[in-house]
C-alpha cells in the first residue's frame, strides 16, 4: 500500500522520489544501485530548483532500458525519449558510438524551441572529426537552433578544440571555441548556455570561455528540424546528455556537474 508517498508492506519503505519511481517503471531500471543514483539525482536537481526546465537522458545501461533502441528521458519539461538510430550499444558507462552515421534521434516537438542550455557527459577517442553533443538545426546554417559540440577538424580556423555553435540567423556569429587538447583517455563533462547578453562554454563545471551576445535565439521556421545527440561521432561513449529551458547560471552549471558526479556519474572517474 502506499501511504503519505512512501510505500509501505512487502516491498518495504521504498523512501524513492515520485518521479524517479515513474522513470523506472517507464525505463524498466531494475538495478537498486542504478536506482539510488537516479533517485539522488532527481532530488539534487529539484533542490536546486532545475527540475521542471530538465529533459535529460542517463545514458549508462543500468540506469535506461540497457537494451532495445529507447532511450528514455527524465526530467519535469515533458516526455521527449530518444530512439538509437543505425546501431549504437548499450554500455555500462554509457551508449557506445562507432561509426559516424549513428546516433540517438529525440523526435521533434515545439516546446524543444525553449531549449537554452545543454550538459553533456562523454568519452572520446579521437579528435578526428566534428562531433556534436547535442545537433539542434533544420540542416541549414540560418536555421541552427542550438549546436553543442567539440571539433577534431580545422573549423573555426583551428583544430583539437572544444567549441559550440549556435543559433542565429546567418549562424556565422556568435560562435564560442575553446582551443584545448581533447583528453581522450577519460570521461569528461562540456555545458553551453545561451542568455540575451553572453553564451558560455563550461568545462568540467567551470567556466571555459564566455562571449558577448545580442539579443536571445532566432528560432528560423523555414525547414523541419530535428534533435540528436551524440551525433556524427565513431569513437564515443555518451553516458549523459540534459537540456534545459532556463539559462543555467556559472553556479548552477557547477553545482549540476558535481551532481552529477557525485550520483549518475558515480564510478566514471570525471575529474
């Protein structure tokens, strides 16, 4: 039975978060640890008020459907689950990438067009190619809604970076790269946010560069557009991807990474 929304009988106290219990029960995660970690993470975001701006996809097997070809989503905005297009598996450290026609499909919707911060939590191989962590566009350059990527090739007049594009109407400014080298040994963690005034590329939790903006999204209507992540990548694991609808602050973007870290996150060794 359940009474004052804690279960109560032969199950014993489960003690979840509502919503987290619905994202197992929709996701069919039965791992008890997977389900700590969810139910923390859950909490941790409500507690710093992201939850009803949040669509977000766990991406470790244990912690999704770990099998089939959904990739169920978490968060207050709304139910957006991804579909695995042209192969990638499932890993216990998140969905395995290998060849760059593969990638995880969330069909389009309007309210995506709120869309104004990205998280994302990766390992990658190779520096070799332009590799998005979250491709929002309608396939042309005035019609790019929100580009959240790190790039192996010359663009942007420089290689081996980290950078992000986004969202303009001729999509040739503002563009915020961060020339690094790609540690491609361990899992790390990237964030953009757009605001009216400065977009900003996060690294780790902390602020990696920020640049000056004008006015907030052009969401151009001409076209269809879609909504992938880990796009166009053949050496990557994606063991997270979150979206919000609010423009996390330099506060936020670093209490979400050490969330996640300390809870979804646990046993990836993020720095």
């Amino acid at each position: 039975m359940i009474k004052g929304g804690i279960r109560i009988g032969g199950l014993g106290i489960s003690g979840f978060d509502s919503d987290a219990a619905a994202y197992f029960e929709r996701a069919g995660v039965t791992d008890a640890t997977a389900k700590a970690q969810i139910n923390a993470f859950v909490k941790g975001i409500k507690d710093l008020s992201l939850y009803d701006s949040m669509i977000s996809w766990p991406l470790r097997s244990a912690q999704n459907s770990g099998s089939g070809t959904t990739a169920y989503s978490l968060g207050g905005y709304g139910t957006f689950n991804g579909t695995l297009t042209n192969g990638p598996t499932w890993g216990t450290s998140g969905i395995v990438f290998n060849n760059t026609n593969q990638l995880i499909d969330v069909t389009y919707s309007s309210p995506l067009l709120s869309v104004l911060s990205s998280y994302a939590v990766f390992l990658s191989t190779s520096t070799a190619f332009v590799q998005f962590h979250l491709q929002f566009e309608n396939g042309t350059a005035a019609g790019t809604y929100l580009n959240h990527r790190f790039d192996g090739t010359a663009d942007f007049g420089t290689s081996g970076v980290h950078g992000v594009t986004t969202r303009n109407t001729t999509n040739t400014n503002p563009n915020q790269s961060q020339s690094r080298t790609l540690n491609l040994t361990t899992f790390q963690s990237s964030g953009y946010c757009v605001a009216s005034t400065s977009d900003t590329v996060y690294q780790d939790g902390a602020v990696a560069v920020s640049g000056s903006q004008t006015g907030l999204p052009t969401r151009n209507p001409a076209g269809t557009p879609f909504f992938r992540i880990a796009a166009n990548s053949s050496a990557r694991t994606h063991a997270f991807q979150a979206v919000f609808t609010s423009t996390l602050t330099n506060t936020q973007n670093s209490q979400l990474n050490t969330l996640y870290k300390t809870t979804l996150g646990d046993g990836l060794g993020l720095p």
